[in-house]
C-alpha cells in the first residue's frame, strides 16, 4: 500500500499541472467560438485582424479592410478584440 502513494502524488501533480490547465483553455477556446457574431473585432491564430462580416456554421468571413474578406475555420480566431483594430 506504500508503494502505492508515490504513483499517486506524481499522478495528482501531473494532472493539476498539465492536464487541468489545458483541459480549461479548451474550453475558454470553445466558448469563444461559439460565441462569435457578426461585426466582433477579432484576431486570428496567424496574426489577421479584422471584422466578423457574417457568420456561418463551421465558418467566418472576414473583412480585413477595403474590399478584402477572406473566409477562415471559426476554430482559428484567438481572441476578441475590444477596440478598433488596424485594417
């Protein structure tokens, strides 16, 4: 049974170190995606900023200024931006 306890204390460590901090970012990720709309301020995972134009099932179409929109998995946007971004 001694024997046992130090399985479980590293188990324990690396489940609140490494298991547990992604399992969360997962799911802020999630949320974000879910939660995006039309006209959102956003940055994607290469750098791209722009404004939500519409919005699609698995998809989003991007207006990064002048007459450009490129269309981009929903999966790809990082964050939400507050303000104005640069186009």
């Amino acid at each position: 049974m001694i024997d046992v306890i130090p399985f479980l204390l590293i188990a324990a460590v690396f489940w609140f170190l490494l298991i547990k901090p992604q399992m969360d970012e997962k799911r802020v990720q999630e949320e974000l995606v879910q939660s995006l709309a039309k006209d959102d301020m956003v940055v994607t995972a290469s750098g791209i900023h722009g404004q939500i134009a519409q919005v699609m099932a698995d998809t989003i179409l991007l207006d990064i200024g002048g007459k450009n929109r490129i269309t981009l998995e929903k999966a790809s946007v990082v964050r939400r931006v507050d303000g104005p971004t640069s186009k």
